[in-house]
C-alpha cells in the first residue's frame, strides 16, 4: 500500500505544482449566449427583443464602429457596476451599438430583408450574474408566409469569445417553435419541422458537453472510480436522472439558484467523486476495486457504491441548474422550450453514454491485464481531476 501512497502523493504535488504556475482557463471557455424572442405584433412587422451579454456588446460594436469613445465609457460603466450608467452609456453611443446589431441579426420575408430600427431604450437585467443588455428592434418586413431568422452576433472571428449561442424563441406566421444557431447554423426557418428544431437543441446538449471541461472531468471521475460496468452506467444513469429533474424545474420557472452557489458546487463535485477514489486507495490499496461481497444488495451494489450513487444524485441536482444556466433557463417564458430543452438534455446523455463506452472497457482491460498499472492509471486521474476540481471551487468562491 505505501507504494500506492506514494505515487498518490507525488501526483497530487505534481498537479498542485502546474495548477499554481500555469494559467488555468475556465471551465466552460470564454463563449457567450444571446436570447432572442421574436413576435409579431402587427401585420408586417416582426418585433424581436434580444439579450446581449452587456461588456461582450460594448467592445464588439466599439471594435466593428472605430468607436473608441464607447468602449471607454462602456466599459467604466462595467467597472462601475451600476445599470443605470451601463444603459445611458449604450444611450450615448446608441448608433454604434444597434448598428453593430442589425447588421449581425436580420430577419428576411420570403427571401426579402427587412428593415430595422431600435424601438425603446436599452434596459439591463441580471443572467447567471452577468449584466445583459435588452435592446428591442421593431423590422418592417413585406408580406410574407415565411420567415427566417439569421444570427451572426459575436462571432470566433471577432476574437472575444469562441462558440457563441443564440437561443430563439418565435410566435411568427401562426407557428411557435424555438431554435439554437451558432456558425455552423446561423439561420432559421419557421417553416422548420419539428424533427429540425429538435436536432437543434439535441447537437447543442451534445456540444455543451463536450466543451465543458467541468462536466467532462466530472465524468472522468465517475469512470476512474467505478469498478464494475455496472456501477459506471448506474451512476451515469442517476446523474442524468437529477440532473434532468433540476433541469426540468428550472425550465418551467420552478426553481432557480444563482450562479455563485451552483458554479463553486460544480467545481466541488469535481473534486469530491474524484477524491472518493484517492480515498478508497489511500485506505485500501491493491484492493480498492474490490466489492465486498457480504454488503451486497439490489443491482449488486455494496454499501460503498449505494453510497457514492447518493453523492451522485445530489451533485447531479447542481449540474441540472448548470446545465438550465448554460441556456439562461430563469424567464417566464422557458416551459415553451420545455420539449426542445429535454432534446438538450438527451445530447448530453447520448454523448455521456459514448465517453463511457469508448473509455471504460480500455480500463477494465488493463485492470484485468495489469491491475497494477491501473491503479496507477486511475490515481493519477482522479488526483489531477481532484486538484482541478478544488481549483475551480476556489477560484468560483474567491472571485479570482
């Protein structure tokens, strides 16, 4: 065992060591999410209210406008923290600022554009934390039986933000459907099939995932630490059980927790489900894969891995609002995305499923092969996910 303890140590130092001397990035990438609603308040005329992540705005249109003035006083109204000055500031450079808009968010009739012009003044709300501006933009479109909506709002090749979402609402031409463009997808139509909105929402579950550094090592960490198939894709599987109940809750305005508690509980599952490992080697070395027998019950679980199944669903309620969050999931209006946002949820379980599948066998592989050589394996895992894991929890909780 002091062999185990050993290569537990001089991994955790190592890790420690890079974590505290390199540059870590955040956990989800520095990427972005717009929400547009879009109605129909008169005939031939399309209403669409957007959110827009307010310091985002303010250096995008400065950059794209040659307008250094706004990003002066935009970004001291940031600094400031007060929504009255953020908005007088968008006020006070208000054609820079739509004009970058309108020309990254159009909406054509039957093939023709239509036109575009700011209707009200910019208002701030709160999303996750982070101040959004609204601004409104009324289009006069001609008389049409179809309409498409085109996204192109800060965009990877700006070079602020990487992945940019827009999430759409619509109650146009006698339809209401939603949609989540990005570059790949920047259009759509109401004429789309219900099976082309569900697609929609099915690739963005699948690509949050798997760009969320966060919920891919949380994953690691059940993999490292699950002995048994059984026990991965039982955890898998009451992960995803409250992870979609929370999720399901939020959509339907039930619930909703702010972001400085569910980020820094994130970060400490992280850390937690990895450590249970560490734990069970620190404690039993070369048996720590071992199911003890006479604590059997229902599915062949011992009382150790009923136990970490309870861990997981309670940490799987947190990811559930962190997944809702990643879509802004704390408006009246979010039940009508509810049959889209559980295609979101099904992307992420399908890509959860293939990680497992692609991964866990290798490792019952080489625990059958060199039991050793996969303790080691799985340590060194689960001591790099823990650091990183604790990391994060810091850096969420102090604001770093």
């Amino acid at each position: 065992m002091s062999g185990i303890k050993k290569v537990l140590a001089v991994t955790a130092a190592a890790v420690a060591v890079v974590l505290g001397t390199a540059p870590v990035a955040e956990a989800h990438g520095f990427s972005s999410t717009v929400y547009a609603d879009l109605t129909s308040p008169a005939r031939e005329q399309v209403r669409a209210q957007l959110g827009l992540e307010y310091d985002l705005l303010v250096v995008s249109a400065a950059d794209a406008g040659k307008d250094d003035p706004l990003f002066k006083d935009g970004t001291a109204a940031f600094d400031s923290g007060d929504s009255t000055q953020q908005a007088a500031a968008l006020t006070r450079h208000a054609d820079s600022v739509v004009s970058y808009a309108t020309e990254r968010f159009t909406v054509t009739a039957d093939g023709q554009a239509c036109t575009a012009k700011r209707d009200g003044d910019f208002t701030m709300e709160q999303r996750e934390g982070v101040p959004y501006v609204v601004l409104v933009l009324d289009f006069q479109c001609p008389q049409a039986a179809a309409h498409e909506i085109r996204s192109g709002l800060f965009p990877e090749a700006e070079g602020y933000v990487k992945g940019t979402k827009t999430i759409v609402t619509y109650h146009l031409d006698l339809k209401t459907g939603s949609s989540a463009l990005d570059d790949q997808h920047p259009v759509l139509s109401t004429q789309q099939s219900t099976g082309q909105r569900f697609w929609e929402f099915f690739r963005l579950g699948a690509e949050h995932l798997l760009t969320g550094l966060d919920h891919i090592l949380f994953l690691l960490a059940l993999i490292a630490g699950s002995r048994r198939l059984r026990e991965i894709v039982l955890a898998a599987t009451t992960f995803t059980i409250a992870h979609s109940v929370t999720f399901v809750l939020a959509a339907l305005g039930l619930v909703h927790v702010t972001a400085s508690f569910v980020e820094p509980v994130i970060a400490l599952s992280i850390a937690v489900v990895a450590g249970w490992h560490l734990w069970r080697l620190w404690r039993r070395g070369r048996t720590a894969t071992d199911i003890e027998v006479n604590s059997r019950s229902h599915l062949g679980l011992d009382r150790a891995g009923w136990t970490r199944l309870g861990v997981v669903f309670c940490f799987g309620l947190v990811h559930g609002l962190g997944f809702a969050g990643a879509l802004g999931i704390d408006e009246a209006w979010s039940w009508q995305l509810l049959w889209s946002l559980l295609v979101f949820n099904i992307g992420i379980e399908v890509v959860q499923l293939s990680l497992i599948a692609l991964t866990f066998p290798l490792l019952a592989l080489l625990r059958h092969r060199a039991p050793i050589a996969a303790l080691w394996v799985t340590g060194t895992i689960a001591a790099g996910v823990s650091a990183a894991g604790l990391f994060w929890f810091v850096q969420r909780v102090t604001g770093m």
